[in-house]
C-alpha cells in the first residue's frame, strides 16, 4: 500500500476536521501518500481528488465543519454511478480508502465494495450516536454541548418570563441528544422517538412544576418523536393546560457547528490512527470504534445488520430528577 485516501460523506459534524488530521498524520508515518476526496461519493464520482501533505491538515483540528466538505450522492446509489468512483480511485492510485460517515455512508460502501475490491476502514461520525459498534461516535460530544449551552440560556429567559419552552434537538430516529441534553439542563420532560411520547404525561408533569411553584420548564423534543415535532407538542399542551405562557425553540443547524469538544477531539484523533493502522495492517472493510475506552473493530456487515441498544435507563433518571 503507497497511496490512501480519505473524505468525509453524508451529514456533517464537530469534530471531523481532527479526524481527517489524525488520518493523514498517521499516514505519513508510516510513510504512505495520502489524497483527499473532496464532497464525499459526490466527489469521487466527479473525479475531486487533491493531495493531502502534513501541512494542509494544519490548525484544523479545532475547526468545525469539514475541509474536504460533504455531500450526499444520488449517483452513488447507481451501479455506473460505483462503477465511475471506481474508475477514479484507479486512476488516481488510490490502495486503500478511510471514510468518516455515518451508517448510510457504511451501507453505501457496502455496496460498492460488492462490485468492486478496495480495502476500506470506515470512522463513525454522527451528532445522534446511534451507530452500532462503538459507544461514541465523533461529533455527538460537541453536539450535545451545544445544546446544553443553548438550553441553559432559554433557561434563563424562561425563568424571568415564568414560561415553559418546548425546544425541539435534532434527533430523527434517535432520541440521544433530547435525553443526555434533558438530564444535563434538568428538564422538566422530554419526548423522544424510541418511547410513545403521552401528552398527558407530559401535562402531569408540567401541572404538577406549576403546583410545586417552578418558575419555569424545559420540555426537550426530539425532531422524529411519534407525537410529533416541538410545534405539535406545544400545540397539544396548550390545549389541557393554560396557566403557563409557552413558547417553542427549535435548534436547527447550529447543532450540527462550533468548535469540537476535547472529548472529539480526542476520539477522532485515535480512530484517526486506529483506522490508519488497520489498514496498513491489512484488516478491510471494518469500522473502527471505542468500545469501554478501548478501539474495536467491527466488520460494516455487522454495523449495518445490528441496532445500537438505547439506554433507557436515562429516561428514568430523568423523570426521577424532574420533580
Ligand atoms: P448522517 O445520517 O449522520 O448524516 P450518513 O453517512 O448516514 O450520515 P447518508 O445520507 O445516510 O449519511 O448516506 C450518505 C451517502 O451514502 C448517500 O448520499 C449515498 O450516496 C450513500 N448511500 C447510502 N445508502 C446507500 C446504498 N444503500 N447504496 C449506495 N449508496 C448509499
């Protein structure tokens, strides 16, 4: 192996910028080459490839966003669509490729990979933490300290108003953010997609802050909840109970900026390596994580097949606490 590339694919995240550093210091050391791809498949397809020496990965590691940039690729769902990205890391000699991407980009080189032969080692990233094979993923970290900050400051405005505020965290099929952000603001509720979300549990709860003379409450509302998003739940609230004046929040992208934490920092420097290693070591198509503060390796088959278990033990810790 003398030459490896690497890029980022699907959503973005806190904390990538330090993983593509780590990738091509790591590289360097053991005396490879290394290429970035520029938008992800996107840019493999359109043949955006650009060498990548130490220098360029310079004073990035806490910088958000990513400088390869990303995309998501309708193209890389077609068979000619592969079959050009593959032609492209031929002819740019490409031997092994790390990807940072969530489970849609590990799925997607899945597929590639059963048309065509690459070693490829995949970094988890995603602000939802919900991929299988390792317990943090890069960028969650970040993400969830953006949200904390900002509910603490609507906190701050709810109090000396006495409003509820209903604030809706990113979250389309994963509740992580709403729950770890809910106990870490001290929420008074919170609504996420992996339990029925009960409106009335809702309005007991905030009923009973009101008899308990709160000044004011957080409900966290993650984006995919069953009941619907914070506008919705609000709405439905509202409806059963009055006495409060209400107001809703919804994040948005800011969630997904900003500086990354050390935590990410941290992890993705040493996914960075581990991928880097695994390859030259010539273990491929596996995504590196850290599974009880230690790198596993866990083959894509197994990512893609198997669901992260939700720890529903954190909800109860937040009902217990919002008293
Ligand atoms: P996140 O969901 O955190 O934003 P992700 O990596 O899961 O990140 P996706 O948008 O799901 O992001 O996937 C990224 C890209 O992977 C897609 O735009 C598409 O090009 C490719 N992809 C996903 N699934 C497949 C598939 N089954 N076959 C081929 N390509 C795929």
């Amino acid at each position: 192996m003398k030459k490896i590339a690497v890029m980022t694919t699907g959503g973005d995240c806190p904390g990538l910028n330090a993983g593509i550093r780590a990738v091509v210091r790591s590289a360097i050391h053991h005396g490879l080459e290394v290429t970035g791809i520029l938008r992800g498949y996107e840019g493999m397809i359109q043949n955006q490839f650009i060498p990548l020496p130490s220098h360029a990965v310079s004073n990035i590691i806490q910088r958000g966003g990513t400088i390869l940039k990303t995309a998501r690729s309708e193209q890389f769902m077609t068979v000619e669509g592969r079959a050009k990205a593959y032609e492209n890391l031929r002819t740019n000699g490409v031997d092994g490729l790390i990807l940072l991407g969530g489970d849609g980009s590990i799925r997607g080189i899945q597929q590639f990979l059963q048309e065509h032969d690459l070693p490829v080692v995949a970094v988890p990233k995603t602000i939802d933490n919900d991929i299988y094979g390792t317990d943090y993923a890069i960028g969650y970290d970040t993400a969830l300290n953006t949200v904390v900050q900002a509910i603490d400051k609507i906190r701050d405005t709810a109090d000396s108003h006495d409003r509820i505020f209903f604030v809706e965290v990113m979250g389309r099929d994963a509740g992580m953010i709403a729950v770890l952000s809910g106990i870490g603001s001290g929420a008074e509720a919170i609504a996420i997609p992996e339990t029925r979300t009960r409106i009335e549990q809702i309005v007991q709860v905030l009923q009973r802050g009101w008899h308990r003379k709160k000044t004011s409450m957080i409900v966290i509302v993650a984006e995919g909840d069953d009941a619907g998003g914070a506008y919705k739940i609000a709405d439905a609230v509202r409806q059963r109970f009055d006495s409060f004046d209400t107001r809703v929040s919804v994040l948005g992208h800011m969630q997904r900026g900003g500086s990354p934490t050390c935590f990410d920092r941290v992890l993705a420097s040493r996914l960075g390596v581990a991928a880097v290693d695994a390859l030259v070591q010539g273990r491929r198509d596996i995504m590196v994580g850290v599974i009880d503060n230690k790198i596993a390796e866990t083959p894509f088959e197994t990512v893609v097949a198997r669901r992260k278990e939700f720890p529903y033990d954190l909800m109860r810790v937040a009902e217990i606490l919002s008293l």
